[in-house]
C-alpha cells in the first residue's frame, strides 16, 4: 500500500511540475505568398464557405454535413459542420472580427469528440502589386491544469507538427484555388 501511494504521490507531483512550467498558452502562424493582389485574395478568404475548396480540414471528409448560419463574410456568420471522422468531429467557426481587407478572427469551437475552443485568424499583407502574403494563425489560453493535457498532447503526441502540417497543405490549397 505505501509503494502505490507512493508511486501516485510522484504522479502527481510530476503532473503538478508539468503544469506549473508549461506554457498557459498556445500559439501558431505559418504563411504563404500567393500571385494575387491583396484586394483578391482578401474577398476569398473573408467568405468561409470558400474555405471548402481549399481547406485541408474540408477535404479529409467530403461528405461532412455543413450548416451555415448568417451572411457570410460579416461578424456572427457561423459555420458548422459534422463528420463521422474523429479528427474532425462536430463543431463550428464563427466570424467574430473583420479588418476589411487586412484580417479575419474566427473562434472555432469543437463539440464532439472533445469540448474545445481557440481563436484562428486569416491576414494578408502586400508584398508587391500582384503578391499577398497570407498567414494563417491560431491562438489558445490554457489556464493551469488545462496546460497539462496541452503539453501532453502538443509535445507528447506530437499534435503541434500535425497542425503545422494541415496548415501548411490549407494555404497551399488557397494557392493554388487563387493562382488557378
């Protein structure tokens, strides 16, 4: 009876650590340069229901259910969706700011297989008369004990690399929807 208690006093003690050292926040941005004026790619990337040509999370299922819910590309547009993949799950990203021409905040929100919530944003910037730079970003609070399972499950499971990878092959995607 001592071992176990005190093995699972050094559990939690190793968790306890974790929590107190690890980040209480998550961040990430990755870009592309893409062969289009600012003006263009901004009117694509403020619609979300264009997000479905070129999004990597859209085409891991194209039979995911899709419900919209408002006037797309104006603050409160929500889009929802439900696939029978687990990566993907049930949930819905919501416009919640616009900076014409310069930025869009989303909050994006999963129901199922996990509660979950973080900000994600889309900006472009002028890199000459017919080049934009878009960046794709995220960015999530994780409060303590939260930033436990943030730590495990981004450097443990290696999820950070997995995000990386799909942000990358999305803003490829809108590359080559927009360079077409």
């Amino acid at each position: 009876m001592k071992i176990f208690l005190r093995i699972l006093l050094g559990i939690v003690l190793v968790l306890g650590l974790i929590g107190i050292f690890a980040p209480k926040e998550f961040s990430l941005q990755r870009d592309i340069t893409i062969n289009k004026p600012k003006n263009i790619v901004f009117d694509e990337l403020k619609l979300l229901r264009n997000h479905d040509k070129w999004s990597a999370w859209s085409k891991k299922d194209p039979n995911m259910k899709k419900e919209f819910v408002g006037t797309d590309g104006t603050v409160g547009f929500t889009s929802r969706w439900e696939s029978k993949n687990e990566e993907l799950g049930v949930g819905e990203q919501e416009i919640k700011k616009i900076v014409e021409g310069e930025r869009l905040e989303t909050e994006i929100r999963f129901k199922v297989p996990f509660e979950a919530a973080f900000s994600s944003y889309l900006t472009t910037d002028s890199v000459g008369t017919n080049q934009t730079k878009v960046t794709l970003g995220m960015h999530d609070e994780m409060p303590f004990p939260i930033n436990i399972v943030g730590f495990i499950v981004n450097v443990c499971f290696d999820n950070k690399a997995k995000i990386i990878k799909d942000f990358d092959a999305t803003l490829a995607g809108l590359k080559a929807e927009l360079e077409k």
